[in-house]
C-alpha cells in the first residue's frame, strides 16, 4: 500500500474513500456471487459464497483485533468494540446492542437487500405499466 498517497488526503477525502471502497466492496461481492451462479447454479453460488466468508472473517476479526490490540480473549466488551470496524459495517447500516451478558448484532439497512428490494419494485412497476399497455392495445 502507497501510504504517502494517503497521507496526501484529507480528512474528508480519506472518508469519501472509505465510501466508495465499500460500496466496491459490495459490488465485487455480487459480481463474483452472479459469475459463479450463472456457471454453476444458485445452490453452487450460496455454497461458495457461505464457504468465503467462513473464511473471511476469521481474517477480518484476527486483523482488527490485532488492529485494537485487543487481548487473545476481549468478551463482549472486546466484540463490542471490534464489530464498528468490521466492512459489513461500512456497507451496511448496523446497530450494536449490549443486554447484560448479549450482544446483538443487528444489520438495519443492507445495501444489497435495498437495491434487490429496488430492482424488484422497479421490475414491478415495469411489468404493471407493459401490463397497462397490452390491455389498452386490446381495447
């Protein structure tokens, strides 16, 4: 990594990139997930994806903690302060909630369920006013 370019940033920069760095995030995740389904099938996509992040994020947590120089065993406290810098937490709208001896983990607004849910109504809508115009054709 080219620290000096980032240094040469500002503040704001710095969180605009952060910004676009997981919004990419997200988008390379759904390009690799629609390759391997188109291939292979959904079942084959959601096994690989399942597979990946069992993965992933035994790296992502080891890296922050080592990051937080958090000690070997943190507790909720340790997982509480861990979990903001997760990058689903930058994609994603998230919600940290300590109870006593829980922690709840709560994803608010998913980028990618929002776009599908977008996608969909803009699919919807389509098909209502095509529906619309072959009726008005039948007329």
């Amino acid at each position: 990594m080219d620290r000096e370019f980032f240094e040469k940033l500002t503040k704001q920069q710095l969180i605009d990139l952060l910004e676009l760095d997981s919004k990419n995030w997200v988008a390379c995740d759904g390009v690799w997930f629609q390759s391997v389904e188109r291939k292979f099938g959904m079942d084959e996509a959601i096994f690989h994806d399942e597979e990946a992040w069992k993965r992933f994020t035994v790296i992502e947590a080891k890296r922050i903690k080592e990051f937080l120089q958090l000690p070997k065993y943190a507790g909720l406290d340790g997982l509480a302060a861990a979990l903001p810098y997760r990058i689903n937490n930058r994609c994603n709208k998230c919600e940290i909630i300590r109870e006593e001896n829980r922690l709840v983990y709560k994803v608010v607004d998913c980028r990618v369920q929002t776009a599908l849910k977008n996608t969909f109504c803009r699919f919807r809508t389509f098909l209502d006013n095509a529906h619309d115009v072959s009726l008005q054709k039948n007329r």
